[in-house]
C-alpha cells in the first residue's frame, strides 16, 4: 500500500467556517496526539512503523511531510527514494502513511499543529525505528 491524500474541504457561510473530510473512515484508530514543533527549524526525522499505520492532519499552519518506503528495518538502504506531501490547515486533509514507511515532519509556519492518529494503543506493540535525521543521501 502507497501513502495518499485523503482530500477534506472547508464550508464558508455567514455563521463561520466548517472543516470536513467526509471520506476519512476513522473505523481503524484507536488514539490520537497533536504535535507542535518548538520552531520552523525543528525537523522530527526519521522515525516510522513496520507495522503501525499514521493518519497527519494540519489543524493549525501547514507541514512538509516526507515519507520513505523502508526496505530493510536493521540497515535501510541509503539512498531511499523520499515522497513529499505539504499540508495545510485550510480544509481537513489527511494523509495516510501505512506501515513500512518513515516520516520527517517540518512545520512551515510558527505554531502550526498537526493530529497524529494510530490504529495501535501506546505499548501495544514495539514497533518503532528511529534514524538519524542526515542518515539518507538523497
């Protein structure tokens, strides 16, 4: 399974602003954090799941999000191919990284936040790898 974007959108009228993503099926998660970075020079790189899948929504600023398909979990590869995606807080996408990716989160704006969601509990499994932040070349 490839990572995609799961398009939301924004309902303007008189009362306000109304952000949806109706085709977001949230049947699969089980808890959810929010992540705000102390700076925009602050990237959260390279860490991911094997099995574990990742739902990233900007609900505050915007996010450069690139991701890596993990090829081997001991010793990946150095020159793995990145795939990038932007986020913004603007409508209510979300961008859904299955297992077996990694994932570098920059926010682009000040005081930007981004919702993490999981489909595993907190300790249920020991599914995390973490690499250097200048470990891949390209």
């Amino acid at each position: 399974m490839k990572p995609c974007l799961i398009s939301g959108n924004c309902h303007k009228d008189p009362r306000g602003l109304l952000f949806y993503n109706n085709d977001f099926d949230l049947t699969n998660i089980k808890r959810m954090y929010v992540i705000e970075n102390s700076s925009k020079n602050v990237i959260r790189a390279w860490q991911g799941h094997a099995i574990e899948q990742r739902w990233f929504s900007a609900t505050q600023g915007s996010f450069k999000i690139q991701l890596i398909a993990v090829d081997n979990w001991d010793t990946p590869s150095l020159t793995l191919s990145k795939i990038e995606f932007t986020l913004h807080s603007e409508t209510l996408d979300i961008l859904h990284i299955p297992a077996g990716y990694i994932s570098s989160i920059q926010a682009l704006e000040e005081r930007s936040k981004l919702v993490v969601m999981a489909d595993y509990y907190l300790g249920e499994l020991n599914d995390e790898f973490r690499y250097p932040t200048d470990y891949f070349i390209k």
